[in-house]
C-alpha cells in the first residue's frame, strides 16, 4: 500500500465531515441571499415610489422649499411665543377677581335691585361699583381699591364685594 492510498483511506472520514459542513455553508449562503435579495426589492420599492415622476433636480427643489418653510414656521413660532408673553403680561393688569353683592337698599323694594361689584387685578387693585335704587331714582358710586384696601369709606355691602372679590382664586 503506498503512502497517497493510506492518506485516503485516514482522511476519508474526515471528508465526509468537510462535505457536510461545505453543504451547510452553501445552503447558509442561499438562504442569506434569498433574504438580501427580498430586502433590496422592498428599499427599491420604496425608494422607487418616492422619486416616482421625479430626477434629483426636483427632489433638490423640494427639499429646498420645505427648509425655506421650516425657517419660515420657526420665525412665526418665536413671534407667537413673544405674543403670548406679552398677553400674559397684560394679563396681570386686567380685571379677574370679581365680588358681586345684590341687596335692598330701601325697605319696601321688591327684589334686590341694588348692587355692589368689585374688580380687582393680581395685585388686588381695582374699583367698587355700587348701583343703589329708590322710589325717588339710581344713584351710582366708584369707589378706588389700592392692594386691597378702599381709599375712602365702604357700605356694607360694598365690604362684602370686596371680600369675595379678594377670596377669588387665579
């Protein structure tokens, strides 16, 4: 027996081996390129779908356009944030607390014809409105409100205006 028969006859199991393992490989691959070949028809499905109609000059104007719109929303965004600023700022100085007391002010008046309002801001400044009527006509009155307090004398009523007016929660 010579030496390349004797090699054969050592490595013929080892072969076998080699060959399945080549199989394996080769049916790895198939499969992988059966996958890549499904994932490429779908991005070129797609890709294909979004430059339909279209070469890269237009596809170049279209993306030109819709940063030249973002830029444009961006600026509307900062002028609408600065509005709102300054809205709330006014906000501050406006009437929001209101106290509102209905009564008689005559015995003998039908109804609660009489009234008191208060206004106040944030900082508790603001006017009293009392609407006091008679059998002989209506009178109104203004009084000032500075933090809280009346610059000059209230009714009773007008103190319970204020006081709902100062319990209001903002």
């Amino acid at each position: 027996m010579g030496f390349f028969e004797s090699m054969n006859q050592a490595l013929a199991p080892v072969s076998g081996y080699i060959a399945i393992a080549s199989a394996v490989i080769a049916v790895a691959a198939a499969v992988l390129a059966i996958v890549m070949a499904t994932r490429y028809g779908r991005l070129k499905h797609r890709l294909d779908r979004f430059v339909q109609g279209r070469d890269a000059a237009s596809l170049e104007d279209i993306l030109l356009r819709v940063l030249e719109d973002n830029q444009k929303v961006k600026v509307q965004l900062k002028n609408n944030v600065s509005e709102i600023v300054r809205i709330n700022e006014n906000l501050l100085s406006a009437y929001r607390k209101i106290g509102i007391v209905k009564y008689n002010a005559f015995p003998g008046m039908a109804g609660k014809v009489s009234s008191s309002v208060c206004l106040l801001n944030n900082e508790n400044n603001g006017i009293v409105i009392s609407s006091v009527h008679g059998q002989e006509g209506c009178y109104t009155y203004i009084r000032e409100i500075m933090n809280g307090k009346s610059v000059g004398a209230l009714t009773k009523e007008d103190e319970e205006a204020l006081k709902s007016a100062l319990q209001m929660e903002i």
